[in-house]
C-alpha cells in the first residue's frame, strides 16, 4: 500500500513529537504493508511554514536511517496546504510542495465552514496543469450536510482522498456515514491514514482493510491505496470513473 497523506515528521507541525515518534511509526506503517508514505506534514501560512526544499532536507536525513536500519520503505516530499486566495502563488514560489514533485497538490478545507472562494482555485490550479487532490471530504460538515457538492468538485478535475480510519468510526458515526456514501459513489480516489502519532491508524489497519474490502471489494481497495498513490508517484494522470448521484441529498 501507499500511504498518500501523513504527518510524520518532526517538529513541523501537529504530527510527530520527535525524532523517535517518527521512526515508529515507520516502523508501524511498514509492519502494515505500506511501501511507500508521502509526507504531507501541513503548510499553513503565518503557523506552519517549512517551504518544499526544508521539508526535501529533512526527509533525505531520515532516509538514510530508515535505510541503515533496514526498514523498506520509501518517503516522498509533500505537504497537505490550508486553502487560501493565495494557494497556487505558494506553489509556484516553491512554498508549498506538491505530492512527490508532481502535478498533484493535496490541500485541505475548514471542518466547519464553507470557503467561498474554492471553485476557483481549483480552477486556478487546473490552469496549472495541476491536478487538486481534496484531503478527507467526508470530515467537512457542508460535505456531511451534502455529499453531492464533492460530485461539483470532481467535474470541475478534483480529485477526493479520503482517510482509512473514517471506515472504522475514528471521527464519528457521521463522518463514517458519509465516506461509505462517497465510496459507493464512486466519489473517492485515493485513501491515505492522516497519521499524526504512533500507536494510531497504521496499528488499526487489519480491521480498517477488512472494513473497507466489506464495502467495496477487494479490487476496488487496491485500485484506493496502491495503484492510484502509485500514478501519483509516477506523476501519470489516474483514471476515474464518473461518479454517482447520491440519494438522499438536496441537488438528488
């Protein structure tokens, strides 16, 4: 698998404690199954700030002990951006770092509000040549109210990653509700854990496997957590199918 979204390294935002923490839960995630982890540790202006080639510097230190001690696994350069007017100048000033130096950008939105300005800067990005990834819709309460507006992002050339851990309950019954209506829709692309700590979601992944493979099937997971993460690797555009409308909702 490939972790697509994770806050492992140290001292840069609200993920890893230190140095220790993010060797465990490397440790962790390669004990899961997972070969490759992009670290999307955040970038949000005037409090995390540690621009593309800080964050390049600190991930090369920490492979090399990944290799000494003998742990196969890869970890990729990226950031998970806090949506502001001034997103794609970040990108283009080399502040805020794409997935592994791709065209995919994965950025979040506010839980509880609505930003006005979304549609165009996923416009902008797309002018880009980017392609926007949106970090966990299922989390967003305008998303919960109407999961259909994650139908608007993905036809303006959207992609949704959404987290392992919401199969399970991790962050509420509502939440929950809300991916398993997005993974039958086919609303999801990529699933990635949002790991801040040891001892968390990559020591839950048995069950989380399980519980994603009841609900959609074996295929359709490997296509979420290997091959999709791994077109983001290789900077290759994934191909999605159109999604469906979801029931129960106001623009149904």
């Amino acid at each position: 698998m490939v972790d697509i979204h994770s806050h492992i390294l140290p001292g840069i935002d609200d993920g890893a404690s230190n140095i220790n923490e993010t060797f465990a839960m490397i440790q962790e995630a390669c004990d899961a199954g997972f070969t490759d982890i992009f670290s999307t540790s955040h970038y949000i202006e005037n409090e995390y700030e540690f621009s593309k080639i800080e964050r390049e510097h600190i991930i090369n230190a920490i492979m090399k002990k990944v290799e000494e001690k003998g742990i196969n696994i890869k970890i990729h350069v990226g950031a998970e951006a806090y949506i502001s007017n001034n997103l794609p100048q970040l990108i283009k000033d080399k502040k805020v770092a794409t997935l592994g130096n791709s065209r995919y950008v994965l950025f979040e939105l506010p839980l509880n509000a609505k930003v006005m300005y979304t549609e165009s800067i996923i416009d902008e990005l797309i002018r880009m040549n980017l392609i926007p990834v949106i970090a966990h819709p299922e989390r967003y309460e305008m998303v919960k109210k109407e999961p259909n507006i994650v139908l608007e992002w993905i036809a303006r050339g959207t992609l949704m990653q959404c987290n392992y851990g919401g199969i399970i309950g991790i962050y509420g019954n509502e939440a929950q509700n809300t991916l398993v209506k997005l993974l039958k829709a086919d609303a999801v692309h990529f699933l990635g854990t949002d790991c801040h700590r040891s001892n968390s979601i990559y020591t839950k992944m048995e069950e989380i496997e399980k519980s994603f493979i009841k609900e959609i099937g074996q295929d359709k997971f490997n296509i979420l957590s290997i091959e999709n993460p791994k077109s983001v690797i290789n900077n290759e555009k994934i191909q999605i199918q159109k999604p469906n409308m979801i029931k129960n909702s106001f623009f149904s």
